[in-house]
C-alpha cells in the first residue's frame, strides 16, 4: 500500500479544523457526489457551499426524526450504514462521517458498506472519538443513563440539535498498526491517519484542566497512538 502519513495534533485543532478539512476535500478537482454519513439534524455542508460548489449532495441517516431536523432543501437517504443488506446507489467521490463511527455496532460492515458507496479513486473522512481517552472510556462503561447526566454536567448541549446515542467505540482508535492493518485489509490506502490527545472535558475544573493539557503537551511529543481522543482518517478506494 502506498502513501499513508501518520500525524498527531490537539483536540482543539481536531475541532476547529474540521470545517476548512472538510471543504477542501469537497473543493478538491472532480468532486462531485459527496455522501454526509450520519448528517442527521446537522448536515455538515451549508446550502451555500453546496450550491457553489456544484454539489450532488445526500445526508444518509439511520433516523427518519434526526433527517427531520434538517432543513427540508437537503436531499435525504435514511439508510442504515451498518446493514449487510444496505440497497444505497454507490459512485460517491466523498463520503464522510462526523461523530457517526463511535456509534455503529459492526465497524468491518460500517466500513466495507462506505467502500461500496465510493467510486474508484473516491475518498472516504471520518472524524469520530477514540479510546482509550478517558471520556471516552467512561461512556462506555457506565449506564447509558448515567452517562447522559454527566454529558449535562461537563458538556451541556441543546439536546434537540444535538441528542445523545449510544456509543460503542467500535474501530474508534488512533493511528495504531492494528487499525491501519484492518482499514487496509478492507481495500482503503490510508491517505492520512491524524490522532489528537487531549480533550475539553475538564474545562469548567481548573486543576483536571492544567492536568490534561500538561499531558497532552507530553503525548504531542511522545506521541502513543492508544491514548488518543479523536481521529481523522482520510482512505481512498484504489483500482490496482
Ligand atoms: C452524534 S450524531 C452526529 C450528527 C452530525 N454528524 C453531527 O456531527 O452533529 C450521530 C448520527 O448518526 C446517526 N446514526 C447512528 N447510527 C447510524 C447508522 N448505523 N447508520 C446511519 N446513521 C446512523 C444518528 O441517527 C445521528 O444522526
């Protein structure tokens, strides 16, 4: 397999960067079916951008009520993207997910399904948490309810826009040999494999604060592929 540049960052750069990574995949020459996986109330491309760009854009959703929230001028699939007998036309030059992957039980069939949507060439980004960042961790491990009284606690959100799932964490890992061994198992050349350390979580508690971020300075340095919090992966389906 060829190119495949592994990268580290802050989670803040994860968060702020994402719009401008995003639009220059979508700007990128010969883009023109792009696929928002897991869009639902938030589709990730304005009206705008997609009119300006010429766009054929879909959101594809597994929830008729999260496609509802989104403005009615965006065209619609409900779909779910984790399902061996997905029936969704392919021939997409992007297809990509935000926050979607950490939610999908079977992450091979998740990631296959996204193979079949693409066209040869065609790229496929994915920004979603990972482990074993300690959030993460805990959302895992604790009751579904607990886990929302404590998102209200260190993360509170309009729980209309954005309402909380349940996560799995399936394949949600940073650039470590085993995921980058899977992804490319599966067909993908990995393009780009950006972890980032660190997350917002204790920002409301001053000392956890100064604590996360002295050691997400060390882990930027030493980096440790298992401890990071978000991932973006870029993976292109290539003809041989
Ligand atoms: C946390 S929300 C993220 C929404 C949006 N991407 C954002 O960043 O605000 C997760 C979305 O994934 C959708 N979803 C969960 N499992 C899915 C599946 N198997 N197939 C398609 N969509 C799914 C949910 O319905 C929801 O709209």
């Amino acid at each position: 397999m060829a190119i495949r540049k592994v990268t580290y960052g802050k989670w803040n750069e994860a968060w702020d960067g994402y719009q401008a990574f995003l639009e220059g995949l979508a700007s990128r020459p010969g883009v023109k079916r792009v696929c928002d996986i897991g869009g639902g109330a938030n589709p990730a491309l304005s009206l705008g951008f997609i009119r300006d760009h010429d766009l054929d854009y879909v959101i594809l959703d597994i929830s008729a009520e999260e496609l509802g929230k989104a403005p009615g001028d965006y065209r619609k699939v409900q779909a779910d993207i984790a399902s061996p007998d997905m029936d969704v036309e392919g021939g997409y030059d992007l297809v990509f997910s935000k926050m979607l992957a950490e939610h999908v039980k079977d992450a091979r069939q998740f990631h296959e399904n996204v193979f079949k949507l693409l066209a040869e060439g065609g790229i496929a980004f994915h920004f979603f948490p990972t482990l074993y960042a300690f959030p993460f961790l805990l959302n895992l491990l604790i009751p579904e309810r607990l886990s929302t009284v404590m998102l209200h606690m260190f993360a509170p959100r309009d729980s209309y826009r954005f309402a909380k799932f349940p996560a799995y964490y399936r394949w949600c890992r940073g650039p470590t040999g085993r995921q980058i061994r899977r992804l490319e198992a599966l067909g993908y050349e990995i393009e780009e494999y950006i972890g980032f350390f660190g997350h917002g979580y204790y920002e409301g508690i001053k000392p956890l604060d100064v604590l996360n971020k002295w050691i997400t300075d060390i882990l930027i340095k030493h980096p440790v592929p298992l401890w990071t919090s978000y991932a973006y992966t870029l993976l292109r389906r290539v003809t041989y």
